[in-house]
C-alpha cells in the first residue's frame, strides 16, 4: 500500500509543473489576444513555440500583418478626397507588414491617355492618409475607342507571396473592348487581356460583346496571373467568342464603314482595307460564281454576315480588298438593292441598284478610289 501511495505522490509532483505551465501558458494567451500586437504575439510564441494557441497566434499575427479593415466603400472614400472631382476610379485596400495602403485604380485624370491606366498610391501615416505615388500603366490598345469605363468587381489575388489587383474596364467605339487587368504593388508588373467585338447587349445588361480576345499577340502568357485574366474572359459568359474567320471578317466591314460614313449618300472617295487572307470574306471569295474580270482585277459581290460585300482581287499585289460593304437588302421592294456589278474598263467598277421602280448606278474607280454616282 506504502508503495501504492508513493507512486501516486510522484505523479501527482510531476503533473504540478505541467499543470502550472498550462495554466500560465493560457493567461498568456488570453492577455495577449485581448491586446493584440505583432510585439505580443512573437513574445508569445518565442515563449511557447509548440504550444496548442501556436497555429491561432500566428494566424491572427498575419491579419494584424497582411489583411486590410477596409471594405471596398470605406477605400473609395479615402481615396475620393484625395483624388480631382470627377475622377473615373475604383479603390482596393490592401495591408503589407502592418502598412495601410489603398490604390486608386483610374480611367481619367490629367494627360491620361485612353491606353493607359493610372494606379495611385496612398498610405496611411500615423496621423492621416496621404498620396505616396503615381504610376501611368500603358493598358489595352485603345485604336477607335472613345470612352471607357469600370463594369464587373474587383479582387486581390496572392500568387507566391505576391498581391495582384483585379479590375475591369470596358471601352466604348466602333469595335468595344472588354479589358480584364492586374497590377501587382510589390513588383509594379501591370497586364491585360482585351476582347473586341460587336456590342450585342439587350435589355439592361450592361454589356455583351460577340468577338476574339487578343491571347494571339499576348506575351508572358508562361506568368500565372497573366494566365488567369485570359481565363477570367475566356469564362466570362457575356463575351461570345466567335471563330477568327468571322472575327476578322468583321473587324474588317466594322473599319470599312467606320472609315466610309457617308458612302451611301455623298462620298466621293472611298477608303478600301487589305484583308487578312484568313478572313472568312477571302474564303466566300473563293466560292463565288460568276466573279467579275478586268485586266487589273477581279471583283466579287455577295452577301455575308449581314451586309452585301464587294471584295475584289488586285492581281498586281496578289491582296484582297474590301472594296464596298452595305447592309444586306431586307426588303426588295421598298429598300434599295445593290443587283449586280460589271466593268467598265480595267479600273471602273460599275455598281447597279434598283431602289423601288427606280434605277441608277455608282462608278467605283478601283485605282483612285473615287466614286461617282448617276
């Protein structure tokens, strides 16, 4: 029995100093979660490395550290008193070692052109915010766009210890954009990936685009971030991409009548477009009978995507040109009809319409570009 009570004596000796750790280890974690601090929390687990709280310390030592207390609104409005009235912007919070900064991501202000993207820099000081830096991106290629402006939400997303800022912007013009865009504070690397097309939205969307994305001319497509803005277009499902052929197609009339607004009325000159052999206008081409011949050129009408089309032949250049291009006649009886196309001599494309009982012709002269109608 003697024996019994001294084994248990000895027990209960040797649990005293693992029950007073225990004891002392958690006040230690109560105090120091009622004040957190990166000071405490390292007190802590210098203290106790392999305590049970070691994995909740240092979680709550990153927030301290690395996540922002700033909702999307609290960041606009910081960085809105700090910006010109009327500045097109979005605001993303971010933390980094315990520093408060937020970027104003903007699509107007002073000397910024339509291919560039502003990023301003504001941190948070001991008494108030102010600007810390400014950086003009060179953004998507803005050729015939003529306003742009935010759609869709913004994200922060880690990569390897580094912080992207996700935004969207869409750009307005006779081909509109979809741009989907990254910037990385930590490194000022800035990419982006655009979709054109034609605008096909209905109702009240506020935006759906029928048209490619430029993943063909994008370079550094091996960096992860760069991979997940094609992928974010790519599984956007207001942007229908369409097969290049017909992409290059309309590329192609949507220049043509963008270049040649009033060549239904009171156009004298005319601006033509080489086409990309891999334009669904070179392949309908290829398949037309009864193409016109001059010793020059020769010239095909026919209708496709929507509009009647004249794409003709320069044999001396072997190219392909959009010569002519219209809506495609609906109604032949009340709406002019482009009929057919002869011509006059080696340069002179003759142009007949019926319109009604009426009928009259237009001259394309396929050298000098310039038309005359009669």
């Amino acid at each position: 029995m003697k024996k019994l009570l001294f084994a248990a004596l000895l027990l209960l000796l040797c649990a005293a100093p693992l029950s007073a750790q225990k004891k002392a280890e958690t006040k230690l974690y109560d105090k120091t979660i009622a004040a957190p601090s990166v000071a405490a929390f390292d007190k802590f687990l210098k203290k106790y490395p392999s305590s049970v709280y070691a994995a909740d310390i240092l979680a709550r030592k990153d927030t301290l550290l690395n996540i922002t207390p700033y909702d999307e609104a609290q960041a606009a409005a910081i960085a809105g008193a700090l910006l010109p009235a009327g500045t097109e912007f979005r605001a993303i919070a971010d933390r980094r070692e315990a520093v408060d900064r937020i970027y104003a991501i903007c699509l107007s202000g002073e000397g910024l052109a339509l291919d560039q993207v502003r990023i301003v820099t504001i941190v948070k000081g001991r008494s108030d915010w102010t600007q810390e830096g400014v950086y003009d991106a060179p953004a998507a290629d803005a050729e015939g766009m003529t306003a742009r402006a935010f759609v869709d939400g913004t994200s922060v997303v880690s990569i390897r210890g580094t912080r992207y800022l996700f935004f969207h912007y869409l750009m307005e013009g006779a081909q509109p954009a979809y741009v989907a865009a990254a910037y990385a504070p930590q490194t000022d690397e800035f990419g982006c990936v655009s979709f054109r097309g034609k605008d096909i939205r209905s109702g009240g969307e506020p935006y759906r685009l029928s048209g490619r994305s430029d993943e063909a001319l994008l370079s550094g497509m091996d960096r992860p971030w760069m991979r997940l803005l094609l992928k974010d277009i790519q599984d956007n499902p207001a942007l229908e991409q369409i097969p290049e052929n017909f992409y290059l197609t309309d590329a192609a009339i949507d220049w043509w009548l963008t270049q040649n607004p009033d060549a239904l009325t009171t156009a004298t000159h005319m601006k033509f477009n080489i086409l990309q052999p891999e334009s669904s206008l070179v392949e309908e081409f290829a398949n037309v009978k009864g193409k016109k011949n001059s010793s020059k050129y020769t010239a095909a009408m026919f209708d496709h995507r929507g509009y009647t089309v004249i794409v003709v032949y320069q044999k001396a250049d072997e190219n392909y040109v959009l010569a002519w291009a219209e809506p495609e006649c609906q109604d032949h009886y009340r709406d002019r009809l482009l009929n057919s196309i002869a011509f006059d001599d080696a340069n002179t494309l003759a142009m007949s319409y019926y319109h009604g009982n009426r009928t009259f012709k237009y001259r394309l002269n396929l050298t000098s570009k310039n038309l005359r109608r009669n």
